[in-house]
C-alpha cells in the first residue's frame, strides 16, 4: 500500500478506524497507519476548509449572519509536533504512579515549509494569514511565531499577518469566523480548531481536506486527500452517510494534484445547486427539505454535473 501511494500522482482515503480495533495495540490500529502513510510520504501541509454553502446557512449552530458567506482555510501542519514527538509513552513509577509523556517539537524547517504554503494560499485569497499557536506559554510556540514572522518579513510582507494564541483563536471562531481567510497553525492546535470551525458549516460530513508534500524536480507534490469526518461505524452500511465530504475532497484532488481547476469548480458548483434544489443527508435535514441516501445525493450531483457541462 505504501508503495503504491509513494508512485501514484495523487491518492484519496476513506475513513479509517472503529471500536473493533479499541483494544489492538497502538502501533497496529488503522489510526496509526494513516499518520506511518502521512510521514513516510512528508505530506506537511494538511488544508482544511470551512465552507458554508449558502443553501446550508441555517444549518450552523452560530446565527445565520454570523456564517452566511463563511470560508476559511485552516493549513495545518501535519508531520511534526505531538502526535511523532518522542519520547512517548506511559510509565510506572516504583510507588505505583503512574505518568504519561508526551512531547511536542518542532523544527524551524519543518514550521517554514508549512508557513510558506499558507503565505501562498493567502496571496490567492484574501491576502490575510493568522498564525496560531501559544507563544504565551509553549516553547515551541515561540519559535513558530519567530519562524513566521522572519519569513513573513523576507518574502511576504504584501500578506497581512496576525499572530494568535490558540485558546482565543476558537473563542473568535465562534465570536466572530469571518474575520478569518487563512490560517496557519501546528498539527495539535490544527487538529482542534480545524473540527471546531467545521461545525460552524453545519455538519462533518461537508467537509473535505487536502494533505500536500515538498515539490519534486517537476513541480508536483505527493498529495493525499480524504474527507474530515471519521469512519463513522455506528451507521456502516445503511447508505446515510453523507457522501458530499469525499466527492469535494477529489474536487480538491483535481484542483492541487492536476491544475483542473475549472473541473474543480464544476463539481463544487453541482453541489452548491443540488443543496440549494433542497436535497439533503439526514445529518444536514431540515424542515421542508427532501432526505435522500448516500447513493441518492451521489446520483443528484452526478446529473447535475451533466446539466453543467452539457
């Protein structure tokens, strides 16, 4: 499998993981082949979208005024920090305590590279980045702030810049999200803000992302994408799931791993008016609306796609 993902010009992941494997060892559960996958193929930049389609506006726990329009793209950093920091593990003193570490670190390479990426898309968008991290009181944190800031002065200097501590930035995500366009953040923080910030759309199951490498000689990336949400066991099979995460995931797939992004755009436009025709998954049902399966959303959009291009 490693092999083959190493070769291919782009891959797309289902979800992995369930209660099954609770009691399987750490090193043996999905979970931990697909950050072995993430790290052997150096995909540090992990970009997160949080979009809100306007059909879906109510749908937000927020009030409508407050997401109508929404879209943030969180860029988290995605082989460092706490999930690979060693040492790790659980220890048992001589008394019988017991004491958990964890370590968090980073490189000033590893946190360049991402800020670059980030600086990059925010050039493309609204040309405003926050960095996110706790400066106040992690080391590493101050170390990303310098880092970001250094690159920030050298070559980006055109890109509005304002740094944040992580605990305010998800007060702010759900005080007030559309101050936000691209945010920068390390692979913990990101792992958390980047949930929170999807319910602000509604439902994880709308939600795509795209985990990009290092450019090769030719200019490509190794590229993995794969929807949010999880694997979701409890509804396994009943053809509920929503399915519009992963079809926008490979809308993502074209638009960074194959440069189409008009065919990119098609995609994402068939579901803005499928949603906005009042079909809809049981996770994001509302009054007056149409419930359809999974199999029934993916058909819509697909006759939809036709309608756009034809």
């Amino acid at each position: 499998t490693l092999a083959d993902a190493m070769s291919a010009d782009a891959v797309l992941l289902g979800a992995v993981g369930g209660p099954k494997w609770d009691n399987v060892a750490r090193e043996h559960r999905p979970e931990a082949g697909l950050l072995t996958l993430r790290k052997e193929m150096d995909l540090y930049a992990n970009l997160r979208p949080a979009l809100v389609f306007d059909a879906l506006a109510e749908a937000s726990s927020l009030k409508t005024d407050l997401v109508r329009g929404l879209d943030i793209l969180i860029v988290r950093e995605l082989t460092g920090g706490v999930y690979f920091g060693q040492p790790r593990g659980i220890e048992t003193k001589a008394d019988g305590t017991k004491v958990a570490i964890d370590t968090q670190i980073y490189s000033s390479p590893e946190i360049e590279r991402v800020a670059r990426v980030a600086f990059e898309l925010a050039r493309k968008r609204g040309n405003k980045l926050h960095s996110v991290e706790k400066a106040n009181v992690m080391e590493t944190g101050v170390l990303w702030r310098e880092v970001v800031g250094k690159l920030h002065a050298a070559e980006y200097a055109d890109v509005h810049l304002e740094n944040m501590y992580a605990d305010n930035c998800a007060m702010q995500l759900v005080r007030n999200p559309k101050q936000f366009d691209v945010m920068v953040t390390d692979n913990l923080f990101g792992d958390i803000l980047s949930d929170c910030a999807a319910m602000l759309t509604g439902s994880l199951g709308m939600l795509p992302s795209a985990s990009l490498g290092g450019e090769d000689a030719s200019g490509r990336r190794k590229a993995l994408y794969e929807p949010v949400h999880g694997s979701a066991p409890d509804i396994a099979g009943q053809g509920i799931a929503n399915p519009l995460a992963c079809i926008l995931s490979f809308a993502m797939c074209l638009r960074y791993s194959f440069d189409m992004g008009d065919d990119a755009d098609l995609i994402e436009a068939a579901a803005q008016n499928v949603l906005a025709g009042g079909l809809r998954t049981g996770d994001i049902m509302q009054d007056g609306k149409a419930k359809v399966s999974t199999t029934g959303m993916g058909e819509a959009i697909t006759m939809e796609l036709d309608k756009l291009t034809g």
